[in-house]
C-alpha cells in the first residue's frame, strides 16, 4: 500500500486551483482534502471544490526517473476508455506538464467501491454465491479490455506490439539486474531457478499473438467491485498498460489467485464461495476467441515477471529504502513463484 502522507507535502492548493480555473473546474476553495491508501508508489489525494469530489494522482514526492510519463500514459489511457464497457475511474482532466504541481498529475471521478484485499463489505461476505460471481467479475474485466479495438481508440503507439513477446525475458532479466544498484542486495545467486526459467521461456516462446490492450499488472489488488454487487465498479493502477498480448493479463490473475497451499500469497477472509484457477481459465475461455493452447508458457512468464518486480521491493529494502518486513516478505513470495513455475516446467 502507498505511505499515506500529509497532503500539505503532497499538492499546493493555490497552484491547484488556479490551474482548475484555467479548466473550468468549479471555483472557490479546495475543501476537505485528504489523502488515500492505494496502489504501490503514486499517490492519491481526495478534495472537494464548489460540492464536486474528485480525486488527484500524482507520482511520489521522490518518484522514479519515469514517473511523469506514467501519469501521462495513465491518463491517456483512462481518456481512450471513455465510452467503453471497461470499468475504470472516469478521466476528468489532466495536466502533463510539471509547472502546477511540479510533477504530472490528473483529476478522475470518485470510485464508488472497495477493494477487496482491505476490506470484504457484509453483503459479500455473508453470501458465496456472491464472492463466487466475483471471481468471474474480474474475469470478466479483462475479457471487456481485450474486446477493445486499441487502434480506434487512439492507442495504436501505445505500445510495441512487434517481437512483445520475444522481448519479455530480457525486459525483467535487466529489470532484475538493476537492483545491482541498491547497496546490500545480495544478487539473482538468491533466487535459485532464474535462469534455467529464463532459458527455458527464450526457447519455448509462441510465435504470434492477437495484440491488444493489456493491463500489465491485473489482479484482486487492482480492481474495485460495487458495494451492492459483485461486480467491478473499476480497474485501477494503469501504470504498466501497454500494447501487448492480453493473455499476459489472464496469466497474471491465475499466478495471483490465492492459494491455500501457499503461505506468501494474498488471503482474502471469508474465501468460500470464489472459483478456482480452473473455472477462472475455463470462463475466461468460453468470453473469448482468443487462443489459450500455449497457457502454460503464459503461467510461467506471470510468475517470472512477478517475481522481479517482487524482488525489487527486496532489493530496496536492503539498502534502507523500504520496509526491511514488506521486503522480506516479497522475497518469499518471489521463491515461492520461481519454485511453482520450475515445478511447471518439469512437468
């Protein structure tokens, strides 16, 4: 979760409000301004301005060398959405530039929901009926985004489409062999596996793909569902979106579905009633046309990927960049998803 910070820290008012003048954004002062809990490094903050809510993103106070181009990809994205039946916050203005707030930062609608890693509302979690459907919810998700015809919504430069998939392995080997840089880091020797994985993907690579809009980081921990159903009210935390292959995206929820074999993965209270990974794959097979023979390489890619980005918590945490405990723990779950992926690959 992000470090929840004092907004003073976070946004000058005054920039803020003259910039939304200059959008024609309501008038008068910004009120109750609060920050939010969400996502991994950008921020949210919450205000009110002439009895209109909104809700600002913005990078870290100290953000990554790419950090302002991920605000404006983001909300390049969320623009192309409009319209769409994918669930998503509604864009409401953007600022690429660093003048106002001296980072890029957009404005989005308010998500009438909640996440389900924080908290379970009583209507679902008093019915399995309900949680079960919520499991086909955030199939369903993906299944929408990947209808979605990324050249006629003005996306077709989002990404590289071309040799994507040929490229994903050494894309995290140089991720991975980045954390060289965080004084402490005791190196890939930790992480038993790593390139007999990466060798084994190189050779084992499909050969063609139906491009499209693909998320880049989907699972429980980045959707909202409604209050009053099971269904998503949004997705969220585009920061990874790209032009790729969206069985990426299915892969993802599959090596992310909580196990009760695993210690390190994600638990979610009360857990009866939510389909398996089977019945995940088998309706996301049945809402799609898109060829699921080569799953299995996908599985171990997810948990390749998740695995390096996972380590990347570990590796700052070693050199007293982040929580020593958080760290910690991502390292376990990185061993334990290089494990199953190697116990994929024996198979």
């Amino acid at each position: 979760m992000t470090t929840v910070h004092s907004w003073q820290a976070l946004v000058d008012l005054g920039s803020l409000a003259r910039w939304m003048d200059g959008k024609h954004l309501g008038s008068g002062p910004i009120e109750a301004v609060t920050t939010l809990a969400g996502g991994t490094q950008n921020i949210l903050i919450a205000f009110s301005r002439a009895h209109r809510r909104y809700v600002l993103r913005r990078p870290p106070l100290h953000p990554r060398a790419n950090g302002n181009d991920t605000m404006r990809k983001e909300m390049r994205v969320l623009a192309a959405l409009a319209g769409t039946d994918v669930p998503h916050a509604r864009l409401i203005a953007g600022c690429p530039d660093t003048d106002t707030l001296g980072a890029s930062f957009y404005l989005m609608e308010p998500v009438a929901g909640f996440n389900v890693t924080v908290e379970v509302p009583q209507l679902h979690a008093s019915d399995p009926a309900i949680r079960r459907a919520m499991g086909f919810a955030l199939i369903d998700g993906i299944v929408r985004l990947g209808r979605v015809d990324h050249a006629a919504v003005g996306l077709a430069d989002l990404g590289k489409p071309d040799g994507f998939l040929e490229r994903q392995v050494s894309r995290w080997q140089q991720q991975l062999e980045s954390y060289a840089d965080y004084e402490g880091w005791p190196g890939p020797n930790t992480l038993p596996g790593v390139r007999r994985l990466a060798d084994w993907l190189s050779r084992n690579c499909p050969r063609s793909f139906r491009p499209g809009i693909m998320h880049g980081d989907y699972h429980l921990a980045n959707v909202m569902y409604r209050y009053d159903g099971p269904e998503l009210a949004a997705i969220v935390d585009w920061e990874l979106a790209t032009i790729g292959d969206p069985l990426l995206d299915l892969a993802m929820v599959l090596t992310t579905w909580p196990r009760t074999d695993d210690t390190t993965s994600m638990k979610i209270e009360p857990w009866e009633g939510f389909p398996n990974v089977v019945e995940l794959g088998s309706a996301y097979a049945a809402d799609t046309n898109r060829n699921l023979s080569a799953l299995p390489w996908y599985l171990v890619l997810a948990c390749f990927k998740l695995g390096i980005l996972l380590e990347g918590t570990h590796a700052r945490a070693c050199a007293g960049k982040a929580d020593v405990r958080v760290g910690a723990r991502f390292h376990a779950r990185t061993l334990a998803l290089f494990q199953r992926a190697l116990t994929q690959i024996s198979n």
